[in-house]
C-alpha cells in the first residue's frame, strides 16, 4: 500500500497514544492455527438502485485441531442462515465475529465447508456508491482488517486462500477481482461475473470492483495479461499514467522471479490508500496523480507493483512484521529506477527516505513492533523507509551478488505462503554465508538506524 494517506489515518496517528493499547485491535482470529480455510467461494448480488447486498460464501476449511466451535470474523450484515456441509448449524454473533457450533465435534485434519447467506448494506470494506463522475460504482478497500465487513473470514495475513467470486451485476457494469475471469452470463437485464484466483492470497487483498469502466489490454514480454480498468474520463490519461507498468513488470519478474499471478489488473478505484496492492488487481484511488498530467504517481505504481512479489506472493505471519511487505516493496520501487533513471535518481529516493523517516519516526519504537494500539499505526516510516534502508544497508554489508541471489532465493522458497523475519535472514545468512543475526537484530528489533 500506498503511505499516501487520506486525512483518517493521520487522525488515527495522533489521536492513539500508548495507552489505548487494550483496546481490542481487530487483528487477530482465536482459530489462527486450529483451522486452515483453503477457498473462499464469495457469491453476492450488487444492485445499482441502493447500497444493499446479498452474498453467500462458502469457507471451505481443513480442521488443524479437535474443534467444538468455531470463529469468523464478520461484522454488520445481517446472517440468513448458516450451514455447515449442507446442514444447518447454530451460529450466534459476538463481539465481531461469527460463532458457528457444528454440534459434533470436528475432527482434526477432516475438511468441511461452512455457508453463510447474508445481507445488508456494508458499514466498511465494500464501498458502493458514485464514482467522482456520478457514475454507480463498488470497491473493496479491505486494509487491514475490513474485508469481514463483506465476507466471513479469518481475517488474517497468516491464513492465505484461493478465492472465486460470482459477482451479479445490472447489465452494462463490468466486475473486476483478483484471478481470471472464467465466465460471464447475462440474463434478465443482469450479468454474473465468474471470477477465480487460484493462488492462496491473504483476505486483506481480496476485492471485487464494479464500474463501467473503459478496459485497456496491455500485454507483458512474459505473456502475462495487463489490463487498466479506469473510469472512461479518464481513460486517456491512464494510458500516460501507466506507460511503465508493463516494463516494471518485466523488471520485477527478471530481478526477483517470475510474476506469481495470471493477470495483473490496474485499476480506478475508491481505495482510501495513495494504493492498494490487491493480489492481480491494483488498486488506485479515483484522484490518483496517475490520472493526471505529470508523472507523480510512478513511484507509487512501482511500490505497488513490487508488492504482487512482497507482501502478496510472500505474506507476512503477522502484522507486526509488516516490514517484509512495506519495506520490501519500498525499497524495490526503488530498485527500479536504479536500473532504468539511473544511480542519481536511486540516490534522491534513498535520500528523502532518510529524510522522512528523520522527520517523522519518534526513535522510540522498532521495526517489528508487537506494541502497537491499532493497526493504522503500523503505516509508519519504521515498516516503509526503514525497512527500506535496512535492505540497503544489507545490501552493502553482503554485497549485491549475495543479496540479490537470497532474495531470489527467498521468493522461490515462499512464494504463496507466509514469512517471518526470522525466515529472510536464515536465507540471507545462507547466501552470504555469515550469521546475520546481530546485524538484523540491530536495525529491526531496536529504535533508530545503527551508526
Ligand atoms: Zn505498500
């Protein structure tokens, strides 16, 4: 994501000291290593007349424990009814999540699938509405924690799923979400989108986008779809806008490894972010300097595109590790114009990095930070530019051929799953062939930047 933050996130920075940290912070899920959700079927009807929805979504889940009861996070709508491998179940609702109670014990390592028919208008997650046109519009904008606004989930980075979605639209809208589309059907005035990304993603990156958007197919030297979805008015300047998405791609895929996702999707949208990573479909804001004249936004488009690799294709085990995403994918936004602007343009990025992070971290708190009062406040210098100096200084300790040869290492060894620290610096100890781990634990575990 974007640190461009819309004045909300600011607010929450200032107006959350240390000692709201009991409040509960809607980052965690007690099923967290008791279940294992492995698809998400998300069916959900969007009409243009109002803001209501009606959805069903099926958690397909593997037990990791005996299990009596089990928990989702899902928050406002209003549930129809609840099955459990086509069998009503009891359910009730508490404090954010759905209880559901299968009656007989589940069994560890037996697989089931819990539906759940809801409706509603979302208070969060999905926002439906006008675009800055007037024209009807939906957008997820789930981070990070806002996805169970719209769907039952564990509601968490470290439990990925595949994930389809069959979204019924009036006729005339167009549906975008991660993964291919497989099928489109209209009947009665209404067309069904099938839509199915078959790689594990986290729930945060799950999104639908509905507009009558203007498509634009771009395709990569690697054969992989690019397509700008963006309001027709401003299709045109998108097409400037975007100019470097299919070389960033290509970039990435050659530095890092191959690109983890069957299309890329960037697209105009009602995120609240500068960006949002969404795993195959970015999103941008509606009034994205990428829409405009100028080339203000590349940085951002190279931030979010580095993410496919960081941050989507390897998540992060908690959000106190948000680094491994932000970090990541702000130093190899950089990255790119290393290799294409050249070394002084490298040097400005690295530069106003410092600066900012100068100006604005406390030096009060690390990288990896278990402490903090909401999840908002994650988006911080110490996650973005820190850990972007901090993969730089690791890159003069080690050298590049090291470097780049662990991070490669890295990507093909998690790639679709979930990392921690602990995990990158083994690899990057490997490649180097020293012990890393005074040298992260210096500059990730402690406030400030080491001398
Ligand atoms: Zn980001």
């Amino acid at each position: 994501m974007s640190f461009l933050l819309k004045p909300w996130i600011a607010g929450l920075l200032l107006l959350c000291p240390v000692s709201c940290r009991t409040v509960d912070r809607g980052d965690t899920n007690i099923m967290i290593y008791q279940l294992d959700v492995i698809h998400y079927r998300i069916r959900m009807d969007i009409d243009n007349r109002d803001q209501r929805i009606t959805g069903t979504t099926d958690i397909q889940f593997r037990a990791l424990k005996n299990l009596t009861r089990l928990a989702f996070n899902f928050e406002g709508l209003q549930i129809d009814s609840c099955r459990m491998d086509n069998r009503e179940v009891q359910f009730n609702r508490k404090e954010g999540f759905l209880w559901v109670v299968p009656g007989n014990q589940v069994q560890a390592g037996s697989h089931h699938i819990v539906t759940v028919k809801y409706s509603g208008i979302p208070s969060d997650g999905l926002i439906i509405g006008q675009n800055k046109y007037g024209h009807f519009s939906a957008f997820s904008d789930n981070w990070a924690n806002r996805a169970r606004h719209w769907f039952p989930s564990i509601d968490h980075p470290s439990d990925k799923a595949s994930v389809s979605f069959e979204i019924t639209v009036p006729a005339g809208y167009e549906v975008v979400a991660n993964g291919n589309t497989t099928k489109t059907t209209t009947l009665g005035g209404r067309s069904t989108y099938f839509l199915e990304e078959i790689n594990p993603i986290p729930t945060y990156c799950m999104v639908v986008g509905v507009c009558d958007f203007s498509i634009h197919p771009e395709v990569t030297p690697t054969d992989v779809p690019l397509t700008y979805y963006t309001f027709p008015e401003d299709s045109l300047q998108a097409v400037l806008g975007f100019a470097r998405s299919v070389d960033m791609v290509q970039f990435y895929d050659s530095l890092v490894g191959p690109y983890p996702y069957s299309k890329l999707a960037l697209v105009q949208s009602s995120t609240r972010f500068g960006g949002m990573e969404n795993a195959s479909a970015i999103f941008f804001p509606e009034d994205s300097p990428l829409f405009a004249v100028g080339d203000a936004g590349e940085v951002t488009l190279a931030h979010e595109i580095a993410h496919q690799w960081f941050g989507d294709a390897i998540t992060q085990s908690d959000w106190s590790e948000l680094w491994l995403s932000e970090g990541f994918a702000t130093y190899f936004s950089f990255l790119y114009f290393e290799a294409k602007d050249g070394t002084a343009r490298f040097d400005e990025l690295l530069t106003a990095a410092r600066n900012r992070y100068e100006k604005q971290s406390s030096k009060s708190r690390p990288v990896i930070d278990t402490g903090y009062a909401a999840l908002a406040d994650l988006l911080n210098v110490e996650n973005y530019q820190k850990g972007a100096l901090f993969l730089h200084a690791l890159r003069i300790r080690i050298g590049d051929e090291a470097w780049f040869s662990g991070i490669r290492r890295y990507y093909k060894g998690f790639k679709h799953g979930n990392a921690t620290t602990a995990d990158f610096e083994q690899i990057m100890s490997e490649a180097s062939d020293t012990d890393l781990k005074p040298f992260f634990d210096r500059w990730l575990t402690k406030p400030g930047i080491p001398e």
